[in-house]
C-alpha cells in the first residue's frame, strides 16, 4: 500500500471550496471524474458513517475519523459494498482496510489550496493517479 499526494490552487474563499467539495450537488460534479452520478450517503460530521456510491448501489463503506470544518476531513474507508451487502470483514478486505483519504484546505489571499493524500492498494493507484488531477481540475472549475 502507499499514499498518493495530489493538489490545485483555487482562486476561491476556502469555505466556497469545501462547500462545492462536499455538499451533494458538488460532490456529484466533481466525483463525475471517478463514476458518472456518484453520490455519498450519510453525514461529514466526525464519527459518522457515510457510503460513497456509485449510481449501481456499490462502493465504499466508511466513518468520517476527523472533521474539523474549513480546514480538514478524514475519511477511514472500512470496507466494500457489492449488492447492498457491506463487508468489512472478508480476508479480501482485511487484506487493506483501514485506508484513509485526507483533504486539507489553506487559504492565503483568496486563494485556496486543496491537498488530497489517499491511502491505495497497488492495483488502484494508476487510476487513482490519472483521475484525481480531473477530478480537482473539476473542482477548479465548479469554484472558479
């Protein structure tokens, strides 16, 4: 497993860009980049559970591990969901799970810095690492 570090500057107030990053209409643009019509379930606040989805009903399974508002979000990623059944507890998934996916937002001059570090497995980080600069070109643009 190794962590990806991806980043874009926005010209925007660093509360604009967390909103258009994780309100539902947003993250549906953005996340566009990743799987048409994705959309997430559940609540950013720390602690809680929430479900990144595809339009299938599959995803991810996860807990929000910190939350401090404008400024960074943890995500823990627990486990998959396939036909509406989470697993977190298959050896597939133990072979990986926990992974985190951090955003970390600074603001200087109106400018917004976003920085993305993402726990992956092996077999997904050349995808990770061709979509996540669209998916924050995209951010860009839905901000700017």
């Amino acid at each position: 497993m190794k962590t990806l570090h991806f980043s874009i500057a926005i010209h925007a107030p660093k509360d604009k860009v967390w909103r258009a990053m994780l309100d539902r209409e947003g993250y549906k643009i953005w996340t566009a980049e990743f799987a048409k019509d994705s959309y997430y379930e559940g609540s950013w606040a720390k602690g809680e559970k929430i479900k990144f989805l595809a339009p299938d009903g599959n995803g991810l399974t996860s807990v929000i591990a910190e939350n401090r508002p404008f400024e960074f979000v943890s995500i823990k990623h627990l486990g998959y969901i396939k036909d509406g059944i989470e697993d977190t507890e298959s050896p597939d998934i133990k072979a990986w799970a926990p992974l985190f996916e951090n955003y970390t937002f600074s603001e200087n001059n109106g400018v917004t810095e976003v920085q993305v570090d993402m726990d992956v497995t092996p077999e997904f980080a050349e995808c990770m690492e061709q979509t996540w600069p669209k998916a924050l070109a995209k951010l860009k643009l839905i901000c700017e």
